[in-house]
C-alpha cells in the first residue's frame, strides 16, 4: 500500500527537494500552500514526475491552532521542514522565534491527535548544535556531535540560531510527553546547490548571491562554515523517514570551509565571469563595517578567524548518507544563477 507523507515547507528551497525525492520513490505527498492564489510559489511541484497522481496541495497556515490536524491524518509520517531563514527582521521574538516554536507546536500536535502518524522528522540546523564558532574552543571541543545544543544564543544575540534551538527543544519535550510516533531530527549546516523552486527566498542562496554580485569584493570575512549539498540534506529526511532503527539528532555536512576557499572553486571554474574578493578582509576593518551586511560587533569578534568542526559519522554510518563534493554543489549552483 502506498505511504502517504505530509512535507511542512514542502515549496522551499530544500522542501522542494524532499518532495521531489518522496514523488520519484512513489510516496503519496502532501504539502501545505499558504494561499492557492500564489500559483508562483507551488507551480514547480506541479512539474515534478508522479506529480499528477501522488502530490496533493493543500491550504494551510502554520500559525493557526490546528492548522494541520485534517492534513496529518491518514498519513503515515510527517517531515516537518516549515520554519522561518530569514537575517532580515525588526522584531526577533515576533519574528523568528515565536513562528518557529508555534509551528513547531501546531505540526507536531497534529501529529499527536492524529492515529496514523508514526514518525515526524523535524529539519533543525546546525544553529541548534552551536551559536558561535568560537562556542568550540570556550567549550574546550575538537569538535561538535550530536550531543551539543546552542547555549549562547539569546534574541540579542544570534536571535536565528535562538530560534532553532528553542524550536528543536520544544519538539523533543513534545515527543517525550507521549508515545505514538518517534522522533528524527536533521541538522543540516549551511546548504548550497540548485534550486527547483525557481527564485527562492532563501538565505542560503541570498549569501551565494551576494558572493557572486560584488557585495565583498573588497573583502571577504574570515568566517567558517559547514556547507552541505541541498539534494544530500533532502536524501538525509528520506533516509531518516525510511530507516526505522534510526532515532535522535543527526549533523549534516560535507566539510566546513570560508569564504575564499568557496571563491577559490568559482574563480577556477569561472575565471573572471564574477567581482570576486581578492583577498580576506581584516578583522578590525570588519568591526566598522559589519552593520552594512547587517551583522553585529559582537558577531564578528565571537566568529570571525575561528574554525569550526562537526562530527558527521552518524550521518554516514547510520543514516548511510552519501555526500556530494563540494565543488560539485558550488558549480551546479553557478550555472544556474548564470542561466538565471
């Protein structure tokens, strides 16, 4: 018989991934729309192969109390995705912390009522696992596992990574008050690649923008990430979904690199086609001009120059994910902002 899977922000950058992995495997699929009139938000989905037969839309507001309770029953699983990416807000408890810990509430008590449910996976981050990079050395690490949460978040400071830990907390206290479905949660790092859904809105690709468009030609931070491909983050869900032996929190990342290293992959591969930095930008210079990338002094000093490692041996061993080079994410991601 065939499963049925309700995809919370199943029309996002990594969302529409899920959904195209879920379709191709012949999972009946289920994705809330915030409004049938915005056809440029889930036409993409409409595209799919299987789609006609298997993809069903539905309206749905994540922030409404019972939004999800008639979509979540007679499905056999839950892949909740739906939260806000945004570094560009007035009001960070109103907007990130509040909708990403009442959406969390809504979904997974959904899923509570519901009496097929069996299994949620929650997409989190790696913002959930640690706020800053210099977390690592206060915290006397070599590296951060899955038994790390963020502790030096706070709305003032990082409030986007407060709002995942806070979230990612709210839904294992969720899980652990009762006992009809399990509990996997995916955190990816940053995630780059191509999208499906034309011109997202995501952060992700935000930063690869501006990368390309000249915002740091006259510099680039000295900043660390850990970058994964956007099709190894939506394989890791339809791993964790599939997998029944599979439980708890799972790091997702290919490697962790700067900025430059990333400029070092499209200058070889497009040589001159983009106002590149040439070169790092010195700390100090970054403290009197970090308000104009939006970023804050404090930012900056707990961040910049520091290196950050992740563990990401279960992700290997026991979700048996594979990940794709990271060069081979870079240049598929540009090429498609060159046709674009």
């Amino acid at each position: 018989m065939t499963k049925t899977i309700l995809v919370t922000g199943g029309t996002g950058y990594i969302g529409s991934w899920v959904v195209k992995e879920l379709l191709e495997k012949g999972y009946r699929v289920r994705v809330p729309v915030r409004s049938f009139n915005r056809k440029d938000k889930y036409l993409h989905l409409q595209s799919l192969p299987n789609s006609t037969n298997l993809l069903e839309l539905f309206e749905a507001d994540l922030l409404i109390d019972g939004a999800f309770d008639e979509a979540a029953e007679g499905t056999d699983a839950i892949i909740h995705m739906a939260s806000p990416f945004t570094l560009r807000f007035k009001d960070p408890q109103r907007d990130l912390v509040d909708p990403a810990v009442k959406g969390t509430r809504n979904v997974l008590g959904a899923a509570s009522k519901s009496s097929t449910v069996k299994r949620v996976v929650l997409t989190s981050s790696v913002a959930a696992v640690h706020g800053d990079n210099i977390d690592m050395e206060e915290q006397g690490l070599t590296e951060f596992t899955e038994e790390n949460f963020n502790t030096t978040s706070s709305l003032k400071h990082q409030p986007y990574s407060f709002s995942k830990v806070q979230a990612e907390r709210e839904a294992w206290r969720i899980n652990a008050e009762q006992s009809k479905w399990e509990l996997v949660v995916i955190n990816p790092a940053l995630v780059l690649g191509p999208s499906l859904a034309g011109n997202s809105n995501s952060e992700s690709l935000q930063i690869m923008k501006d990368l390309l468009s000249g915002k740091y030609r006259f510099g680039a931070p000295d900043l660390y990430f850990g970058f994964v491909d956007v099709r190894d983050v939506a394989k890791a869900h339809v791993l964790a979904l599939e997998n029944p032996s599979v439980s708890g929190r799972f790091i997702i990342a290919e490697r962790v690199a700067n900025f430059m290293e990333l400029v070092a992959i499209v200058n070889n591969k497009f040589p001159g086609q983009f106002k590149l930095p040439k070169m790092v930008a010195p700390k100090w210079l970054l403290y009197f001009v970090s308000p104009l990338f939006g970023l804050s002094p404090r930012f900056v000093a707990r961040n910049v120059g520091y290196r950050v490692a992740f563990n990401t041996s279960r992700s290997r061993q026991e979700l048996g994910l594979g990940y794709t080079p990271f060069e081979h994410t870079v240049v598929d991601m540009v090429n498609q902002f060159k046709k674009n």
